[in-house]
C-alpha cells in the first residue's frame, strides 16, 4: 500500500490539475505495480508520482503538461522523462505507451 505522504503528492496533484480521483487512483495502483515489479522501488517516491500521473494523463480529458507536472512535484522535466522512458522500455506495465505527439520534450 501506498503511504501517507506518497497519497497527500497524488492528492495535491489531483486538487491543483482538476484530475479526477478515478484517474489519481489508476495513478497510485501503477505506482504499486512499479514499486512490486520492478528497480522503480529504488526511485525517489515522488519521482515515481510524477511519472505515474504523466503516464495516466495520456489517456484522460484533462491535459496535463510536464510543466505542470514539474511545478506541483519539483522534480525536473527532464528526471520525470527519463524515468518515463525506462518505464516504457520495461514492458512491465502493458498497457502504458509512448504517446505520439512530442510532449515530452
């Protein structure tokens, strides 16, 4: 199970982006699946946030941008894309892709 400050990160991403908490909680079970399958564990655990709300705000109706990711997290663009990366070059969560327009950098 996620913990306490882990959920308040995906709380204050949830408030400041409008995202809706169906799509928080797809956010925090890919965050659990990372944290069980994978070298992710080793990550920073608000990295990891990071990355799991980019990789579901692909697949809702709110666009979410890595400025704004980067803004709520404090973590760098360019961290939370390399994270990304590696999550899509894993293959251990099918159902993430890489998306087709060029919003990662």
């Amino acid at each position: 199970m996620i913990d306490e400050r882990i959920e308040a990160i995906y709380e204050e991403f949830r408030c400041e982006l409008g995202i809706h908490e169906k799509d928080i909680i797809q956010a925090q079970n890919l965050h659990q699946i990372l944290l069980e399958k994978n070298p992710f564990k080793y990550e920073s655990p608000f990295l990891i946030s990071a990355v799991c709300v980019y990789a579901i705000s692909h697949g809702i109706p709110q666009r979410v941008t890595l400025d704004e990711i980067e803004k709520i997290s404090h973590i760098k663009k360019v961290d939370i894309v390399k994270c990304y990366d590696l999550l899509i070059d894993s293959d251990s969560v099918g159902f993430i892709q890489k998306p087709d327009d060029d919003i990662l950098h």
